[in-house]
C-alpha cells in the first residue's frame, strides 16, 4: 500500500498524520498499488541497434494542422494530454478527432464524465460526424472505463476531462493531484500493454491550473495545448512536449458554427483587424517550430497618480515586461513610473520566445510618446544592459511581414552591437526630443 498527499500528490510507504511535502494538515491517504491490468512480460534486454527498427507507425487523423502538430498522426500506444482554457475547444477538437479518424476506418471511444452522451450527441449532429465508428461512455470510473476499453478495443480512447474521473479506491474527490495522477497512470498503462492511442482533456485555469494536467505533463508522451480568446475565433494548438517528433509545433483553427476550422493563413488572420498606424502597435513575426507567424503586440501606458501604478499582461511572460520597462527607463530615460501599463498580444497566442523583447519595448514606447510606429515588424532579443541581440529564423522572419505587406522591420543582425537607443532611433525618429527633462 502506498500513503498519498491531497494536495500535493506527495507519496510515501507509511502513512502521516500531515505532509512532510507541503505541511498539509490532512494526514495521508491511502492508494492503491494494483495496476488496474497485468503488466505486458518484459522482454528483456535488446541490442540498441534493434531497438530503433521501422520508423514509427503512425495514423494520420486526416485533419492537416492536426496531424502537423502531432508529427505525422496518432503513435499507437501514445498518450496525448490535451490541456486547454475550459471554453477554449478542446471537447469540440476531440470530437472532431474522433470523426476524422472514424472516416478513416479507425474505431474511436469517447469516455465523456463531463457531459451526458445526449450532449455529446447533439454536437456531433451538429458537426455532421458519422458517428457509426465511434463510440460514447458516460462514465467517471476509470476502471469501468478501460474494461469498456478492452472490449471494444478501439483505435483511440478519449476520456473528457482528467479531472472528471476517478479511480474509486483513491479516497480523494475527482480533479485532485491524487486522482488525476492515478487515473492518467492507469491509462498510460493500458495504452501500453494494448496498443490504444489516448487523448486525455484537461482543463488549464488561466494562471496555469492547480492540482490539473500540469502534474501529468511528465508522464504523457505527447502534451498539447489549444490557446486562444474565447471571444475571437482564433486558436493555436501547440505541442509542449512530443515524445515522438519535434516539439513547438502549432496548427491554428477558427471557431466557427460547424467546429473548428483549419486556419490556411494565420497571419492574415491574426492581423485582420490590424491598425497599423496608431501609438502602442505593431507586428511581430513569430516563429512556432519553423513556421513563421505575424501576430499584434499591443501596450498602452496611461498616466495615473496612484502610488503603485497597475501593469497589467497578456500573452507574454510578465516577468519580460517588467524588464522592458526597466530597460526603457534606465536605457533611454522612458520612465513609466507615474504610468499604468497594459500589455497584449491579439488573438490570444502566448509568446515565449525571447525574441518578444523588442516589439514589447517598442509598443510600449510608442505609446508612451504616443507617436505611432506605423506597419512596422520589430523582432530581437533586449538584454539587461540594453543590447540588442539577434534571434533565429531571421529570413523567416522578414519574408512573412513582407508577404503581409509590412515593409520595413527593426530587428537586431547578429555582430551590429545596437541598443535599444538606436532601436528607438530607427522605429521613432526624434524620439529624444520628446523626453521631459528628469527631475
Ligand atoms: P468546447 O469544445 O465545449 O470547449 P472545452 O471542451 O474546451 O471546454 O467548446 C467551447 C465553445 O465553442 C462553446 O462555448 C461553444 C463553441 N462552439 C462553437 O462556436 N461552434 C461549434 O461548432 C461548437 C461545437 C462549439
Ligand atoms: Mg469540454
């Protein structure tokens, strides 16, 4: 018997009265250790130039973002987490899955503890999915759940949502780190020893999630996350992880009446709404994997008196922002101290890459001095003493703003040792001129 912590996950051999982990005060509960099926007999150890043989079989979902982001389809035995705003589409791609791999001869089930299979019903009826090979369980038990799977035995099993399940000897409620972990161990295991590709929903709080799908990001082998407003109808699938191909992978989609649609040029969709010539603007072309891609980044500072002015970020790592500012401030005396300062990027994307840098700091001088940049693109990375520094993917980079009609770009080469002056100095001439003189 194995003693597991509520909030935390921590497991120990004895139990305890609290969690030497995270100081709990619940004391341990009790899990189980029965694997849920027998363990496939290893076979013992292999010459590792046997190990690699064919590639790796794949089954193509059909759909073509899909199926990019994935590196090719479905690895039979994977399983897939697919995290994801409640909202956000997954239930929706799941089921769109499920129908494309369906018209493809493979026998999909969907083990839904979330919605009733009368809800599920509808939204197929309403994406016209045929639904003759994929079949609805409306079970939260896990284990009723994989004997349903190892009866049927399809192609892929979908269980919406993680959270909604339970493994009924693990005395905490559904969603809990506990749960949550024991129930993907035990399809893990089953994908394994039968051959079932998985695809578990999880639902992702915007600040990241407590006890949810992050704890399972180890142990998956494919992690996918769909990002987006909810309000617009853009979203980007991203691969996190892949244990089976390249990873930062994205496919876009458009919410729209019959389900997600494929996105052939994000670009152009993320700058649909684009004013290019007002303060606080431009674009960024961003590079997923190696597919380039033009986004907004939008910053607005606005005076206010409040001691503590508010920063407020969206899409970018807000720890960035802060540098940006600081940068601005000790760099090119832009001080934002009597400023609140809003930060987003259009379309809901998350950035991570470091080459956010400038367009953040160049939106945010923009409107500072409220002086538009015009269409501009701007890319590079902004180091703690001001440099610029150079990122890949540079031809990517100006071949997509040029497609898209934006003309010119401030972005650092490598070896040209500018700074976020000179930066300035091409992005908004003059812009020295504007500065009050420092108290
Ligand atoms: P859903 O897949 O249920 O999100 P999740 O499983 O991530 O919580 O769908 C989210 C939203 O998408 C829902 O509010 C309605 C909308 N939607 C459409 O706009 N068109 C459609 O065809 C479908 C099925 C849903
Ligand atoms: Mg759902």
């Amino acid at each position: 018997m194995t003693y597991s912590c509520i909030a935390c996950g921590y497991r120990s051999a004895k139990w305890m009265g609290f969690c030497p982990q995270c100081r709990a005060s619940e004391g341990l509960v009790q899990i189980s250790d029965k694997p849920s099926r027998p363990l496939r007999t290893s076979p013992g150890p292999i010459p590792l130039a046997k190990a690699g043989g064919a590639t790796v079989a794949r089954v193509a979902v059909g759909m073509g973002e899909i199926d990019r982001v994935l590196g090719g389809g479905f690895v039979p035995g994977a399983v897939v987490l697919l995290g994801g705003e409640p909202g956000v589409g997954k239930s929706t791609l799941a089921l769109q899955v499920a129908g494309a791999l369906a018209a493809g001869g493979s026998k999909v089930l969907i083990a839904t503890a979330e919605e009733s299979a009368e809800q599920v019903g509808l939204r197929a009826e309403r994406l016209e999915i045929d639904g003759n090979e994929i079949f609805l369980l409306a079970e939260a038990d896990i284990d009723d759940i994989l004997g349903a799977a190892d009866q049927l035995r399809p192609d892929l099993l979908i269980i919406d949502s993680i959270q909604t399940v339970i493994a009924a000897e693990v005395g905490t409620a559904p969603g809990s780190v506990t749960q949550v972990r024991e129930c993907a161990a035990r399809v893990m295991r089953y994908a394994k020893d039968s051959g079932t590709a998985a695809i578990l929903v999880g639902h992702v709080t915007k600040d990241g999630g407590i006890a949810g799908p992050k704890t399972l990001e180890h142990m998956v082998d494919v992690v996918l996350y769909l990002e987006g407003e909810s309000e617009s109808g853009l979203r980007g699938l991203r691969s996190l992880k892949n244990r089976f191909g390249a990873t930062h992978l994205m496919g876009f989609f458009e919410m729209a009446h019959e389900g997600l649609r494929e996105v052939a040029d994000p670009s152009a969709a993320f700058l649909a709404d684009w004013r290019g010539a007002v303060p606080g603007t431009l674009a960024f072309p961003t590079v997923e994997g190696r597919r380039p891609v033009l986004v907004e980044v939008q910053a607005l500072a606005a005076p206010t008196t409040v001691p503590q002015p508010r920063r407020s970020v969206r899409g970018v790592e807000p720890s960035r922002v802060h540098q940006m500012l600081a940068i601005l401030d000790r760099h090119a005396g832009l001080s934002f101290a009597d400023q609140e300062v809003y930060v987003n990027v259009v379309g809901g994307l998350r950035l991570t890459e470091p080459a956010t840098d400038l367009p953040v700091a160049l939106a945010l001088a923009s409107s500072r001095l409220d002086r538009p940049l015009g269409p501009l693109a701007a890319w590079g990375e902004v180091g703690l003493t001001g440099e610029l520094r150079a990122v890949a993917h540079e031809t990517r980079r100006v071949e997509e703003a040029a497609r898209l009609g934006i003309p010119t770009s401030v972005a650092p080469h490598k070896g040209t040792r500018l700074g976020i002056r000179e930066a300035l100095d091409l992005a908004l001439p003059g812009w020295q001129e504007q500065l009050e003189p420092r108290r």
